[in-house]
C-alpha cells in the first residue's frame, strides 16, 4: 500500500507549480488581451478617417480618429508595463515564460506603429 502511494506521488505534479503555470499564463493572456484592444483601437481609428467622410462633420471624425489612435498606444504601453510590474514580482522563480525583452519588443513595434498613425492622419488635415 505504502508502494502505491509513492508511486502517485511521483506521478502527480507539484501544486505549487501548477498554480505558478496558472498565473504566469493568466499574465500572458492579459498581455494579450491589452495587446488585441490596442490593435482593435487602432483599426478603428483609421476606419473612422476612411469611412465615415459622410456621415460626421470633419472635426468630429479627427477628433474620434485621434482618440482610438492615442488610446491604442497607451493600451500597448500598459500592456508591456503590466507584464514587467509582474516580471519583477516573479523573477526567482524557475518557470519558463516569455522573455520581457520580447514583450517589450512587441510593444514598442506597436507603439511606434500607432505614432506612425496619428502624425500619418494630423499631416491629411
């Protein structure tokens, strides 16, 4: 009986770690829910320039443009800021998780893609 026991056990993952997987994988799926929102935003913003001409005095549709532009890239700031403010609580613990340098990576890539974006649209008016 004793037998079976140690056998389960070896068998059974740590808790501990299971519940570290957990919550190194919820901060990634914040990450990338941060990350979809600013995307989301950005889309917006330039679908509101293309295709709302008609419907929206001008002024309004630069202003609601704007808006989701500069939404996006504070949406893909605090999406690398979220995940390094979790990093630094967890860097001695040895579980694999996405590199910060690739997350801050991504950002900035987006970051610099929604500033592209907004000086793109304040150079049309």
């Amino acid at each position: 009986m004793g037998r079976k026991n140690n056998i389960r056990n070896e068998v059974e993952p740590n808790r501990t770690n299971l519940a570290l997987d957990r919550t190194i994988l919820a901060n990634e799926r914040t990450y990338a829910a941060w990350i979809r929102t600013g995307i989301s935003s950005l889309i917006a913003g330039l679908a509101v320039e293309k295709f709302l001409l008609e419907a929206i005095p001008l002024w309004g549709i630069h202003a609601i443009s704007i808006t989701f532009i500069v939404f996006s890239g504070v949406a893909f700031f605090l999406a690398a800021w979220r995940y390094r403010h979790f990093m630094v609580r967890m860097e001695d613990i040895d579980i694999a998780m996405v590199p910060l340098l690739v997350m801050r990576l991504i950002s900035l890539v987006l970051i610099i893609s929604a500033a592209v974006a907004f000086v793109g649209l304040w150079r049309i008016w």
